[in-house]
C-alpha cells in the first residue's frame, strides 16, 4: 500500500507501463494472426491506461495543498528513495552487461557479425552514455 502512495514509484510505473503497452503494441500490430492481434490491442489498452493515470496524477498534484506539494517533492529527492533507485539500477545494469555480453559470445561462435556487433555496439554505446552523463553531472555538482 505504502508503494501505491509513493508519487516516486507511480511515476516509475506509468513510464513502466506506457513502455510495455507500446512495445507490445508495436511488435505485434504487424502480425496477421489472432493472438498477435489481441496482444496488440492489449497493449494499446496499457497504452490508454497508463496516459489515463498520468492524467489523472497530474489533476491531483494541481488539487495538492502546498504543504502535500512539499511532502511529495520531499519524497521524490529523498535520500533513501534515490538509495534505493540507485541500486536498483545498478542491479538491472549489471545483469544487462552479463544478457549483452552473453549474447554477444553466442552470436561470435555461430558466426553472425551483423547481430554481435550491433550488440557489442549497444553495450559501448550505454556505458559510454553512462559515463558522459556521470562527467557531466560531476561538473555541475
């Protein structure tokens, strides 16, 4: 219950969630089939649902006294809330370096450079991103 109240972590679940309607949608508008059909049309309806809360939290920060606008502010730049966003990115970095990394070895030993490469290219290109935005950040704190 305390997650549903916490403005950081709704906010992570409508990204979460317009994210997987609209990829789901996407991969699969394009197939003729009748599943590939309902996953897209279920993934247009996370679409909705997720743009509807997005919304409805926009309607209700606008409805927000300035002593519950301090609160939640306080709650998004919480020291243990960035804590804990912190690890948990850390964590989902680093099993998406050993999946990346793993992939890659696949795709080298049955001789595919188009995808590894591409792969390898994706894993360079995110620490690089990564590490830039770090630098940047470093300078201007």
């Amino acid at each position: 219950m305390k997650l549903l109240k916490s403005n950081a972590m709704q906010d992570d679940l409508i990204r979460l969630g317009s994210m997987l309607g609209l990829s789901i949608y996407l991969v699969t508008k394009a197939g003729a089939g009748q599943w590939e059909k309902n996953m897209a049309v279920t993934g247009l309806w996370l679409v909705i649902i997720t743009a509807l809360l997005g919304f409805w939290q926009i309607w209700r920060d606008k409805r927000m006294t300035p002593e519950e606008k301090r609160e939640a502010e306080r709650e998004k730049r919480d020291e243990r809330s960035r804590m804990i966003q912190d690890r948990a990115m850390r964590n989902c970095w680093s099993l998406e370096d050993a999946v990346l990394i793993i992939a890659t070895i696949v795709f080298v030993f049955r001789n595919q450079p188009s995808v590894y490469s591409i792969l390898y290219l994706v894993l360079v290109v995110r620490e690089l991103a990564c590490v830039a935005t770090r630098w940047w950040l470093e300078r201007k704190y």
